[in-house]
C-alpha cells in the first residue's frame, strides 16, 4: 500500500511517527507494531485496520 502511494518507508515513518527502520521491520513481518501505531497507519490509509493487517493466532 506504501509502494502504491509512492511513499519511502521514511515517508510513512514520519507521518506514523515511528523510526523508518519500524517501518521495514514491520513490512518484512519481523516485528509487530503496537495498537496506536498499527491504528495509525491503517487511518492513514483510510482502511479498517484488518485490512492493513493480517492476525493468526498461533
């Protein structure tokens, strides 16, 4: 969805208020980002966050 919009990972990190490396983790799915941030990104793309974000439970 960032790729589409033409943003850098930088892009969306400082709108998200997050550090770009956070953004790449999150990206690759090393990391999972906290409820505000995951809640952030998916209002930026004006999408409900299950859109944005995949869960299994494991």
């Amino acid at each position: 969805m960032r790729a589409e919009k033409r943003w850098t990972q930088e892009d969306l990190a400082l709108e998200v208020g997050v550090s770009r490396q956070t953004i790449n983790a999150i990206e690759k799915e090393k990391f999972d980002p906290s409820l505000p941030t995951a809640f952030r990104i998916a209002r930026l793309f004006d999408l409900p966050i299950e859109k944005v974000f995949d869960y299994e439970d494991e």
